[in-house]
C-alpha cells in the first residue's frame, strides 16, 4: 500500500482546532506548548479561546495551522503510527513546512519561527488593499491562465493555486484580479469569486517576502526529510536538504501546483492519503482531482484511531 500524508493550508484554521487532540494526547499538548515556548506566547490560547479575526491573521494562522496539525501527528505517533508509514509526504503552501517538520528536516521550534516570519513577511510585502486573490470555479488551469493573462493589463495577475481541475486561485494587484473574475465569468467560469484574504500570496507582489525567507531558511538547519516531500512549485518528489530551501524560498512567489502534485503522486501508485490537522479541504480537492485516492481526515481523536487502525 502506497500512501501520502498530506498537511493543509491557509483557510483551515477554526477556533477550538486541536485541543481535543491535546486533551487526549499528552504528546499532541506538548507540541502547542513547544510551539508556544518557540514563539514567547500563548499561540495555544488564541486557537482555543481567542477570536476567528485575530487567528485568521496570516502571522497567527501559519504558526497554528502547522502546531495542529503535528499534534496530530503526535497522536498517530502515540497510536504506533510513524511518519515512515507514508511514502510520500506533501503540504498546500505552508502546510510544506507541516510536512516538513513531520519529516524531521526542520525542527518544531525553528518551524514555529519560521512561519511566523513568513506569516509577517507575506503580510507586510504589500499594503492593505493593493492586491487581491479570486478562485475561479469551473475553468481548468489553461483557462485560467488564460483569464490571468488578459487581466493583468502591465499589472500583477497569476494563477496561484492550481488546486483541482475545476478551481484554480488567481493572485495579484486588486484590479487586475477584478478585471480577471469579469472575464472568467464571460469565458464560462461557473463561479468567480474575490476571496477574503489580506494579502495577493503566490504571485510576484510577494518577492519582498520571499527575499525575507531566503534570509531566515540561511539561517535555519534544514536536513533531508526522512520522507520524500511532493514540493509545491515542482510537483515531484525531493530529498536534498539545500533543494528544499530554495523551493520554500520559490514558494513564496510560485505557483501551488497541488493539482499536478496529487496527480503525480497518484501515477507513483500512491492509493491512501491521509489528511494530517485541520479541516477537510485538501480531501475534497484530492477526490476531485483523483476519485481512486481514498483519503482519510486525521484532525480529532476518533479521525486518529481510524487511521491508525486503516495503517496498522
């Protein structure tokens, strides 16, 4: 049995995520109390307490996202579920980093970091209301390429997330990506839609923070993950440790290529993958993309136990 286990992005971040995984896993609260030792506050009382508008704060989110999601992986450790269960494993933009960690190559604390870094840094690249992201609904990824190129008119527009076949995330200058949902819905889009982001990621309006990650991973010990990482911007497997740093520094400003990603994993033979924090998004892109890959969503206690049992 071939499987992947694959770690989720922004947008999957609810308040409450991971404390029942806390509270029935000694090993799952010790990864938010690293985190928030790594951080110098209490990153864990925002994501069971706080408010949805200050944990969806991209500096906020990416750091939490990632702590849940290696608790869970804590949890399937705590069941006899190791990360070397899977042949492959693979995260959407920063759940790459969840993946990761997960594979030994970057610690939990410098990974904790590190995003926050990323988080400010994609925040602060451009200002409040300068660019925009939209998902077009129904138009394959040519299509939508083809939307982003008519659209950008000498400004920023780029099909960012390559998500499944009918929706891609185009990114950019807050006009441009206007003009792109205009001309999606002549070409046939089902749906076009501004989403609720605060900043354009994943187009060449981030460079600012893609230099500022290139000056925090020189700085970081990345080593080879002890399972192949399906890279965003390449959509194949890596290994090699200074590889890995250039294509998280690329990611930033590159293209999620998750579509091409799970289609390149699915030809390797992988047939199970199990969705590792929170949300289930990743899952239902995953079966649209491929109905043979069976998915699994690893995010409470009960999602934990049925894993660990489908793996043995």
């Amino acid at each position: 049995m071939t499987r992947a286990f694959v770690f989720p992005g922004q947008g999957a971040q609810t308040i409450g995520m991971g404390q029942a995984l806390a509270d029935a896993y000694p090993a799952a609260k010790a990864v938010f109390q690293e985190v928030d030792d790594a951080l110098g506050e209490s990153l864990s009382g925002l994501i069971w307490d706080g408010d949805i508008a200050d944990l969806t704060l991209t500096q906020n989110a990416q750091p939490a996202l990632m702590a849940t999601s290696m608790a869970a992986m804590a949890a399937l450790k705590a069941e006899g579920v190791e990360v070397s269960a899977a042949d492959y494993v693979a995260g959407h933009s920063l759940g790459e980093y969840s993946a990761l960690c997960a594979a030994g190559s970057i610690s939990l604390a410098d990974t904790a970091r590190l995003l926050r870094i990323r988080g400010e840094a994609m925040q602060a690249a451009v200002p409040v209301g300068v660019g925009a992201m939209a998902a077009l609904l129904g138009l394959d990824f040519e299509g939508a390429q083809a939307v982003a190129e008519e659209a950008a008119q000498g400004e920023v527009c780029q099909a960012a997330n390559d998500n499944d076949p009918g929706q891609v995330v185009v990114s950019g200058h807050k006009a441009a990506v206007e003009r792109a949902v205009e001309i999606a819905k002549d070409k046939g889009a089902k749906r076009a839609v501004i989403l609720p982001v605060s900043a354009p990621f994943h187009c060449a309006l981030m460079q600012p923070a893609a230099d500022r990650m290139a000056q925090a991973l020189a700085d970081v010990n990345v080593s080879a993950p002890s399972v192949p990482l399906i890279a965003n911007v390449r959509a194949e497997a890596v290994t090699d440790a200074e590889a890995i740093k250039g294509l998280l520094v690329e990611q930033v400003t590159g293209s999620v290529r998750w579509r091409e990603s799970m289609g390149w994993a699915a030809a390797q033979g992988v047939t199970e993958v199990y969705e590792i924090g929170a949300g289930k998004a990743l899952s239902g892109m995953i079966r649209r993309i491929d109905r043979a890959l069976a998915c699994t969503a690893v995010n409470d206690p009960d999602g934990v136990k049925a894993a660990a049992e489908k793996i043995g």
